[in-house]
C-alpha cells in the first residue's frame, strides 16, 4: 500500500489515549511527534479498572499477552450499602469470558506498557503546548520550551483540561466542560481482605475498593453530599468513611494519615457537539471525559486510538478521515454517556429507595452498558 500520509501528525498528550495513537500510526509508518508536559505520571502509582472491552482495544494493539501479565484479574463486581450489605453482584468472568477478563492495572505500568518499542526520539517529555494557530492546511503548535512545531493534523489528546480544545473551539470548549464532583480522591492501600471490585455508597457519598494484588488495593472516594462547615475535605473524608464498614474504615484512616498518597480528583466530564475541524481533532478525556460510573475512560481513549489510526489509514484526505473518526465514534461515546447519567441518577435516590431497586436495576443497567461494547471497534 503506498503511504497516504504525506506530513506528520502532532500529538498533544502522552496518556494513554495519545500513546495509543503513537502505536497505532508508528505500525501504520504515519509519522508523528508526541508532546507530554510531564516528565514522569503525576499518578503514577495509582490503578485503574479495565472493562472487557479495554482489555480487547489492548489485544487490538497487540498487547494481549502483555495486559495478562501486568493486569491483576477482576473476576467479580458488588455493589453494596454503607452497612456492609450486598444490593447484587455481578459474575465478570462470565459475562466477559476468559479472553476479555477484566482487569486492575497500575496506570504508569499502563502507560510504559503502551509506551514500549515506540521509537523515544518521536516523544518529547517535560514540554508543553502552549497556543495553536490553525490554518488550512494543518495546525503550527507553540511549545513551553519556543519552538514552532507544524503539522498536518493536529491531536488533542491532552485530557479532560484540553489546551487543544480550548485553542480549536473556544467558547464552546468551555460550555462542554463541567466539574461533577470537587471531593473525590484515589489512593493505593493495604489490601484489607477485598477480593473484587466493590463499591459501598451512602446517601453522603461512595467508597470503591479494588484489588490490584492479594496485598494491596487501589481505592476511589468521593463525597456526594457535603455537609457543608469549614472542616477540611481530608476532615470530611474521615468523618463520612465512619458510616462504612470496618475493613473500609480502617483503609480510609490509613490513608488520611499519609495525605501525601491520597490523590485528590475532583470528577470532570466533557461533551461536546464536535470532536474535530478539518485538520484538528480530539480523542479520549479530551473530547469526552466521563464521570468513572463505568470505568470506560481508559477503554474509549483506547478505542478512539483505534479507530482515528484506521480512518487515517484508509484516505490520505484529512478532514474526510477526521469526519469518519467522529462519525464512528460518536453513538458507542453517546452510549456510555447515557448509561452513566442513568446509573449516577440511581446513585442518587433516597437510601431505602434505591436498595430496594438496585438489586433489580443494576444487573439489567451493567448488561444494558457492556453487552454494546463487548462488540470490537
Ligand atoms: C476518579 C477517577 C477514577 C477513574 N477510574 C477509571 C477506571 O477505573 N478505569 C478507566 O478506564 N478510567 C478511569 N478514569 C478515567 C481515566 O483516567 C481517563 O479517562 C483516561 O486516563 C483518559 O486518558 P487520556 O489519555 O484521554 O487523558 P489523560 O490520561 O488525562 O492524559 C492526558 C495527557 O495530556 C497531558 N497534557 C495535558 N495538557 C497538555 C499540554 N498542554 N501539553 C502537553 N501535554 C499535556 C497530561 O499531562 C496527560 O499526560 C477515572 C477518572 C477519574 C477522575
């Protein structure tokens, strides 16, 4: 096949929807240049949960064997009250089967995992795009560092803050995005005995516990309800973490007296009518960041990756690829989004009421989410 791709391609982020797309176009021979801002992961020793449908994007690039031997198995789902008591449980391994086990993995073993084999002179590090001045032709992105850097096509995958965003749609970039939750944190532990993803929730708030190995479990809290005073959130953690039971408690009270490991994460989301423009585009957090309901952000960064590198593969025409990325793209994103506006209401209804119909709710809405994306982009 004769390479299409006459220029290169400037991608804005290094996490991973950025370095999927650095996979994906350095086995397509597409050149490309990556700009990460950071030096090393601001989180890197925190995890993330991986759905069946993630660990399947990860075999698409060729990382199956890989993801298996990094990734701690998460065989089982529960959801649970504050008081300990389970509202219904989900069998993984069953729904997803062994090839597509979901999976925890730590996001820096992630992100070197995606990293791996991908030629470093291609990926500056500790630079930051600063400005974007788009033209017909392509986009000229101004570095922290100086330099001018052009490009065919320009790539946010810069996350749910998206310098690209902003510079390329302006306003509407700003309308598109919204903070859901200012009190929420993550954090690595001791594992107490937890042995699958599980979520307590109260009418405050919610806490997740999931293993990341039999020692150690990665953990996501995050306040609904504020009570309000002037108490600090670390405070206000400790004091909602007393409504759950022990094995939480006791993980909650190890962390907040190490605050230097608790990550604070106040949950953004990020929607917007357009992904991309003739020569500019986003993928992943960037273009549609997600409240973690369902843990999909890794998943549907992954599978943008996916999908852009194809379309680019297919026509050497810019802004055609860009409109088939978007347009492939577009109900699956629409479809996640939905189901977590659906289950994050469920989350919010009074104590009783939603006990009693989470038992009967939840397993239909997880079957609703996931049986779409088991199908493969
Ligand atoms: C509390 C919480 C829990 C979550 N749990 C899960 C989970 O269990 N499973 C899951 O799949 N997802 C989870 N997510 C979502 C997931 O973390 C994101 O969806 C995913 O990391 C998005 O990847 P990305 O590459 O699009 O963006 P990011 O991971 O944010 O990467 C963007 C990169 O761009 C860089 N950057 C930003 N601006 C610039 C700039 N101007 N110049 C150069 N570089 C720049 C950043 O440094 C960063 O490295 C969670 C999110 C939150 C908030």
């Amino acid at each position: 096949m004769s390479k299409p791709f006459p220029d290169q391609v400037v991608i804005v982020g290094g996490g991973v929807a950025g370095l999927a797309l650095a996979r994906r176009l350095q086995g397509l021979d597409i050149p490309y240049s990556l700009f990460e801002r950071r030096r090393m992961s601001a989180d890197g020793g925190l995890a993330v949960n991986l759905p069946g449908n993630a660990i399947q994007a990860l075999a698409t690039l060729g990382l199956r064997n890989r993801i298996e031997a990094i990734g701690h198995p998460i065989r089982r789902r529960q959801y649970r009250t504050a008081r300990d008591k389970l509202l219904f449980e989900i069998d993984e391994d069953a729904f997803w089967g062994a090839a597509n086990r979901p999976r925890s993995v730590r996001r820096a073993e992630l992100l070197a995992m995606l990293a791996d084999d991908l030629p470093q002179d291609r990926h500056w590090h500790g630079v930051e795009s600063r400005s974007l001045a788009m033209s017909a032709t392509g986009g000229a992105l101004k570095l922290s560092d100086g330099r001018i850097v052009n490009g065919a096509l320009i790539v946010g995958a810069d996350g749910v803050r998206s310098t690209v965003r902003r510079e390329v749609f302006g306003a509407a970039a700003g309308a598109g995005h919204a903070l859901l939750a200012e009190d929420s944190w993550r954090f690595m532990a001791p594992n107490p005995g937890i042995d699958c993803w599980t979520v307590w929730a109260s009418a405050e708030g919610m806490i997740l516990l999931m293993p990341v190995s039999d020692g150690e479990v990665y953990g996501w809290a995050a306040i609904t309800k504020s009570r309000g005073g002037t108490q600090s959130s670390i405070s206000a953690l400790i004091e909602m973490s007393f409504l759950f039971p022990r094995r939480v408690r006791d993980t909650i009270a190890h962390v907040a007296a190490r605050p230097t490991r608790l990550y604070h994460s106040p949950l953004e989301e990020v929607r917007m009518d357009r992904w991309h423009t003739q020569r500019a585009v986003l993928i992943g957090d960037a273009a549609h960041a997600t409240a973690p309901v369902w843990a999909e952000g890794v998943a549907l960064g992954l599978e943008d990756a996916i999908v852009l590198g194809r379309c680019l593969e297919q026509t050497s025409d810019i802004p055609a690829a860009l409109a088939g990325y978007e347009a492939m793209r577009r109900a699956r994103v629409a479809h996640v989004q939905h189901q977590t506006d659906a289950m994050s209401k469920a989350a919010k209804l009074p104590a009783t009421l939603r006990n009693l119909l989470l038992p009967v709710v939840g397993p239909k809405k997880y079957r609703q989410t996931y049986a779409r994306l088991k199908e493969a982009v």
